[in-house]
C-alpha cells in the first residue's frame, strides 16, 4: 500500500521538527475525515470543531479557505480515503510556557481508506470492554486533543481481529465511549449516550446521529451510562467519522439484536451521504 | 542562542515523520536531565525511570549502552546544559493499535541550560496556584509521558515572570505537583510530599530529596495533601532535575521563610552534585 500524501504547512513533506510542541507535548489537535468521491464529508462540521477546539487550546485556528484548498488539493483524486488534519502550536516557547506568538504546525495528509467490510455496517460488530479507563479531565473533556495515551494503552489491550472495538469507561464506571467511536444505547425506542463533560471525545457523527433522530422523531437523551446498564440496552451502535454507524451485535459475549431505530439511522445516515 | 543539537536514532537531524506515534498520539516517554561538566547528572536514575515507564507503556526500552554513548558524544563540550531524552513508539499500527513489532523512535538533545539567577535557590521563588486541575489516571500516574496538555494550559494561566512555578490540584483539591516541579512541605520538623498514585510525575529529584532526608534522619510521609494545608506548611520547596531545590518564599500573596529542613537539603544536595 503507498503511503499517505502529506502536505506539512502547505508544502509536500513528511517531517516535523522534533522541537514542535505537538511531538514535545502533545500540544495540538487533529480531525479525522472521511472522503468520498473526491470531497471530505461533512466539511462544515469538522471545521466548526476545529475552530472551537483552537479556541479551547488557544490556539491560533489555521485559516479555514487555506485548509479547504489543501484538503481539496489531496482529496480530489482520491475515490475513498480518510483525511487527517493536525494542528499543533509549533515549535516555541520555553518548556511548557506558550509562546507569545504561537506559529501552529499544520499538517493536512490523506491516506488509504481503511478497508472494512461492509457486513460490519449489514451485520454489525464485535466488541468488549476494556481494563483502560478515561481520564478524568474536564478541562479536556470533549476535544480531539493529541494526548492519546488512555486509547493507546486501551487498544493494546486486544489483539483478537474478530474484536472491532474496545469501550472504556471512567473511574466511576460509566461507559463513556469505544477507543475510536462513540457509543449509543437503544432504550424503550429512545436513544440514549454517554455525557461527555468529564471525559471522552464529541464526535462529528456522534452529533449528526443526534440531529438525524431529533429529524425523526426519535427521542434521545444525553446522561451518565452506568457500564452494567449495557446488558439491558435492546440495540447499541458505534459511530464515528470514517465508519459512519456500526450496529453491536455481540459485547462481552452477550448477544444484541440489530434493532428498528439502528437499521433506521443507517438507512438515513446512507442516504444523506449519497445525496 | 544556538539551538539544540540533536540526534535522532542515532544521526544528527531535527525532524521526525509526522506519521511519528510520538507526534500522532503522544505515544511516548521523555527524561529531562541536568548536565554539568561535560556529564548528565543522576544518570542510572534517569534510565533507571526510563526502563520502567518502557515498560508501563510497553515500549522497547533503548539500549542503556547505546543511549549512553550518544548522551556523552552530545554532553562531552557542555559545561552545563539540560540534556532531553524521548522515545516514542515509532511509525506503525493501523489508528491507536499497537504495532507487532514497534521500532521506536530515539531522540536525544542537548539544549543551553535555562540560566535561573542562583537566588531562585539561595532565596527562594514565588509561586501560584492553577486553576487547571491535573487529569486523574491512576495508568500513566507516575509516568513521564508525551501527553502533557494539563501542564501546558496551566503554564498557560500565567505571564508574570515574576512568578517562577503554578502549583496543579487535582479534582479532589489535593494539591499535587508544580507546572515542572514536584513540591515538599516541612510540617513540625517533618517533609511531606504529595501521593502521586494518580496523578503527577514521579520526579528523579523528588526521589533524591527523599532518600537524603531519610539519610539525614528526617522524617518524611508520602500522602493525599489538601490545598488548604498549604497555608500552615512551616516551609514549602519546588523540586525538579534541573533547578534541584528551589525554596517557596511566597505562594498565593503568602509569605514562607526558607527554614531549617529546606536550607539543609540544599547543602547536602550541592556535595552529592560537586562530588
């Protein structure tokens, strides 16, 4: 497989400075985009995130015409990929302290669309939970940020191929989402998933999922998801950018139905992709 | 001032990949080491540290020899300088998942030392709390890893270069660590210092003042320190492998003096780093 097309602050490469904050520090954040025939999906969005997670890193946000022009530069060709944006703070400032002018890294790469099969979309998944909590990090709470160990050490955790995901919880044993998705539970026909003020990331599906069953009328309530309340949920299902929707049909052995408002979620999340 | 020099793997240079898990995820672990007379100090310390987070975050640990050999090639013309040690998980895995076989990335680099005024030690620095509170994640407390995003927002807070260090709580409103620094309280002739089982770094100097205060016959207790206790603490002191010990003469407007147990850590501290 060829590697990724990078481009690094708009010129083709492959490095960074090893003094840049994002390598230092994990000072940055970064989107992950899904693109099809050419466009990134849900462009808006991910940018609209972006620019609120800058702000919250207060980090100057890359110019969003700039970024658009770059994206659509590696995108054009491409029939299906996944587009990765970082940006960091750059290189500057002693230790921790920002610099005064901060001058961000950003780096746009496009790389091979990762391949699953369809059947995880038809079928659904297999999942488990995982040993590795979420930090606990208001302050952090909700961004695509760079610091990324809590979903590395959880995803070390399994080396099973039929396992496509792991859920974390918190310390206090709340489900609070998969090491690359968010998860939402099926209750009494309303949909329901985890808040996420204390940890977790707020996925650009998670909240069109959210916008597509208010369109619905489906009912749908964000709060504290105990891990043992799982067991009872009719239907769960994965989201995130580059997967779209993925029922759960087995987690920790016990099996889920792939259920009426899932199925309905899909074919409309379908639809609104081709359109 | 000249930058760094570095080596990278081995080679001179000053970048590393972007698809680096260093800079993607801030998959790995860094020393920040005091070099004086052309030799990084407390040097089996610091690979004592390094081995074991490895390990924690199962990274290959680079060869001792070989990290050895480069630190001296960098540090031999250095009269004094602050030595930085990363190692990361490399190029590979597909998203958060570990590679079979990592080949971790080695960089090594030699910067020109902060150059504090010596009264920082000899009188003492003024400090502050943060209002960013430190990530709770009993799997990576301890370690010193990339991910390092509280400290950057805290250090963040503040631009008065009067003040040398922020003090970080946790949730709970125990107080913890500085920005760069771990911190002691003297309490009725006693040394105190936060627990750090989950959260902070487990500084090389936070060990060093330990096991000379128990070679001094003082005693010490390692404990959850409330925030508030701060105010009655009879003397407070900032640690870290490049400044050593730094007194705290006033925290929050409040005024500490530099008292017995501090003054002499300092002294002792100086023989065992001239010896």
């Amino acid at each position: 497989m060829a590697g990724p097309s990078i481009l690094v602050n708009g010129e083709p490469g492959e490095t960074v400075s090893v003094l840049d904050r994002g390598f230092q520090y994990g000072d940055g954040i970064f989107e992950t985009i899904r693109v099809a025939d050419g466009r990134p999906d849900f462009w808006e969005r991910h940018m609209a995130r972006l620019a609120s997670g800058c702000e919250r890193l207060r980090l100057p946000a890359p110019d969003g015409d700039l970024l658009r022009c770059e994206a659509g530069q590696l995108c054009e060709a491409s029939r299906a990929g996944v587009l990765k944006i970082v940006v960091t703070r750059g290189i500057g400032g002693r230790g921790y302290r920002l610099p005064e002018k901060a001058d961000p890294t950003r780096v746009v790469a496009l790389f091979a669309a990762p391949g699953y099969p369809e059947s995880f979309v038809r079928e659904g998944v297999r999942a488990r939970f995982c040993r590795a909590r979420l930090s606990d990090q208001p302050m952090l709470a909700g961004l695509k940020h760079l610091n990324r160990l809590d979903q590395v050490m959880a995803r070390g955790e399994w080396s099973d191929e039929t396992i496509q995901e792991g859920l974390m919880c918190d310390a206090a044993n709340n489900m609070i989402e998969g090491t690359m998705t968010n998860v939402f539970i099926v209750r009494g026909g309303a949909l329901h998933t985890p808040d996420l003020s204390r940890c977790g990331v707020l996925g650009i599906m998670r909240g069109i999922v959210l916008d597509l069953a208010q369109q619905l009328g489906i009912e749908t309530e964000i709060r504290a998801i105990p891990r043992d309340e799982m067991k009872s949920a009719a239907e769960i299902f994965l989201t995130n950018s580059v997967i779209g929707i993925w029922p759960v049909r087995e987690l920790e052995g016990r099996d889920y139905r792939l259920g009426d408002v899932t199925r309905k979620l899909i074919e409309v999340l379908a639809r609104l992709a081709t359109d």
